[in-house]
C-alpha cells in the first residue's frame, strides 16, 4: 500500500503539445481512485507519468513521500495493465504470470506459490496450462491482471482494462476487480472514459477534460453536487438537460427562469435558488437530470414542482422504464419516467419539474452558480 502525491504536473509532449496542466491531487494508502475522462483528457498520460514511463515537463511526484524524479520505473514497485495487454503467445498462462518474477529472480516454489494464489484469486486455475490464443478476451485480461498481482506491488495502475471486452463481460470483470481491491487492499488508480465504470468502483473519481482536473469527489458528490456544466453533463446516464434561458424578476412576483424561444417558466425560491437569483437579467444554463422531470401524477406529493407543457417527440420504451424526448421552444429535453401509461407521440404533454433538482451554469464559464 503506498500513498501517492502529484503536484501541478504539466507535460508537453515534443516541446508543443500540452497534454496536461496544473494536475494535483494525493491518492491515501489503499485507496481506489479513477481517473475518467473523453478520449485525449490526459487519462494515459498520468498514469505512465505515475509508472515512470513518462517524464514531467513541470511539477513533482512522490510516492511515500519520495520524490520520484531520478527513480527509474522499474524500482518505483508499481504495476501497470493496459487495455490490449499483449501476452507472451509460445508461453503458457502459468509461465505468462510467472515471467516478471522469474526476471527477478524468485525461485521455483515462491513461483509456484505466488502464481497459484493469484491464478486462485482471479479464477484462472483451470487454464494454467494453456497458451495464450486458446483464451477467451476476459479469460486473456484476467491473466494479465494476475501477471501484475503476483509481483504483489505497492501500486496497481490501470488504464482501460475492460475497454475490449463486451459490456456483459466487462461489468463481471469490473465487479471482480472491486473484489479483488477489497481483498488486496492494494492503492489502485483505474483509468477509463466510461463514466459508469468511474462511478461504479471508485472511492474517488478524478475528472478530467482537456489536460485539467475539472473535479475530484465521491461518485455520489459529482452526482449531486456537479462543480461545473462538463461534470453535470458527464456524470449521469442519460446525462443532465441543459436548457439555455435566462434569469428575469421583480414584475408579478419573485424571480424566475424563463427558457430561450419556450413558454417555460420557473419561478425561483428565494430560499433555494438564491445564488441563482441574485443574477437577475443575466443568461444562464439550467440543469435538470431526465430523472428529475414527470408526469404530474408520479410526483411525490411533498416535492416542490413547476409544471409546464412540453411538445412530445418521439418515445423510446425500454421495458420498467422509457425515454420521453420532449421540446420546449427548439430546445431537446429528455425525461425519463416509469413507463406505464405512455403519452402518445407529436403531442403536448404536462410534465412537472422538480424544483429541489434544479442546477445553474454560467453560460461564459460554465461554472455552477450555487455552491455547496
Ligand atoms: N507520445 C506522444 N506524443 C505527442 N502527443 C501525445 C503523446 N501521447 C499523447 N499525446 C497527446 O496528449 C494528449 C493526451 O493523451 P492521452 O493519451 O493522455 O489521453 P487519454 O485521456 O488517455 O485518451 P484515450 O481515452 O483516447 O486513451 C492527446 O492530445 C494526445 O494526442
Ligand atoms: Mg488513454
């Protein structure tokens, strides 16, 4: 178990492309912390910063409190899978997993132990013998893993080690990998750009976008509490609404949100949206998660709502569940309700927002308005 540190770390790669910025963040002994972002955020390149397999242009990292700069991968005791880890084909699984500690130079029967532990571990006893092409692609991954967990290292780092496996398989495999976590108790970063799996595993999640940490928090912090319009929009599946209008007041009653080119209209608790309030006339982005839109009808009766009528589009039924896509003036929205009762297509329908599950974005910056 080791304890981790970066501090503002920038890399350019070939002297002009700037991979990453102003990256800090500590990872606590035996934490399992990931790293997700859109394909080209930086994911890759921290963690090959991290193993070593990459230098730092700017900044510092220390592992247990040492600075890793002149430490050579090799003696930094971490291990690192990747998405298509390659596997040595005219060895067998055995001998696969074997290889690093034979390189330093364990003898037969710690070989034999370590391998079989892990082989035990990963459910891979049975195929010992087999060579690599004889092996499902989770059955190849799961050997992999057990080639990085033999060397019992202080660090495990993975980047995207599911990402070919098909979406069954990959939620088994992430299930067993939280398993394994729990039981190794090992620090472990897991890189991945699927949002699910960061939510799925992580005690922490570390977003990034663009080279830069956007948010680091608990899946259920970046949930609810999103620090800008990219998390609110990434976190979440389908992802948040985001409904361009602006904020208006004072005439006939209190402050309110009125929808771009719509006849949505939300007025605005003082109490609640106060931050929100306080940029009367100003345009802003609101936020509100499909789940947090429905029919009048299925609203819990001490929820505070606004109803207003939207144009149903289309409707996609997905068994317990559907998918309303609804229009307020040209702008999409997406609701997602029980689906008993289905509204029919190319009408108006009554939806009711739920007014404790409204968000504010600056629309320049696209900061969240409230804090806390
Ligand atoms: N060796 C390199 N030389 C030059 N540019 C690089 C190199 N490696 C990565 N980059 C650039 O740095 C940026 C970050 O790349 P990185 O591989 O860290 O992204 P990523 O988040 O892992 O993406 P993906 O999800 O596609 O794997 C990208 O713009 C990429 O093109
Ligand atoms: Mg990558």
């Amino acid at each position: 178990m080791a304890h981790i540190r970066l501090e503002n770390i920038r890399k350019v790669y070939d002297r002009q492309v700037e991979a990453v910025r102003d990256i800090a963040f500590e990872v606590e002994r035996g934490e399992f912390v990931v790293l997700v972002g859109p394909s080209g955020c930086g994911k890759s390149t921290v963690l090959r910063i991290i193993a070593g397999l990459e230098s730092i242009t700017e900044g510092a990292l220390y592992i247990d409190g040492r600075a890793m700069e002149r430490v050579p991968p090799r003696d930094r005791d971490v291990a690192m899978v990747f998405q298509n880890q390659v596997l040595y084909p005219h060895m067998s699984v055995f001998d696969n997993m074997a290889f690093g500690l034979k390189l330093r130079g364990y003898g037969k029967e710690a070989m034999q132990r370590r391998v079989r532990e892990a082989a035990e571990l990963l459910g891979v006893e049975a195929i010992l013998d087999r060579k690599p092409e004889q092996l499902s692609g989770g059955q190849r991954q799961r050997v992999a893993v057990g080639r990085a967990i033999v060397r019992k290292p202080r660090i495990f780092l993975f980047d995207e080690p599911l990402a070919s496996l098909d979406a069954g398989l990959r939620g088994k495999m992430r299930a067993e990998l939280s398993k394994l976590h729990a039981r190794l108790g090992t620090t472990m970063i897991y890189v991945t750009h699927d949002q699910i799996e960061a939510m799925t595993m992580g005690d922490r999640i570390v977003v990034l976008d663009k080279g830069r940490i956007q948010q680091i928090d608990t899946p259920g912090a970046l949930y609810r509490r999103p620090a800008n319009r990219f998390v609110a929009g990434f976190i979440g599946n389908p992802p948040m609404n985001f409904i361009e209008g602006r904020l208006v007041g004072g005439t006939g009653g209190g402050p309110a949100f009125e929808a771009k080119g719509g006849t949505l209209r939300i007025p605005l608790a003082e109490s609640r949206h106060a931050p929100a309030a306080s940029r009367i006339g100003q345009a802003v982005t609101l936020g509100i998660r499909p789940e947090d839109i429905r029919p009048p009808t299925d609203t819990p009766p001490e929820s505070p709502v606004c109803e207003a009528d939207f144009l149903l589009d289309a409707v996609e039924y997905m068994g317990r569940e559907a998918l309303l896509r609804v229009r307020t003036g040209a702008q999409d929205v997406r609701v997602r309700i029980a689906a008993q009762a289905l509204p029919p297509a190319n009408h108006t329908v009554r939806l009711a927002l739920d007014l404790n599950a409204l968000y504010f974005f600056d629309r320049r910056t696209g900061a969240r308005l409230h804090p806390g």
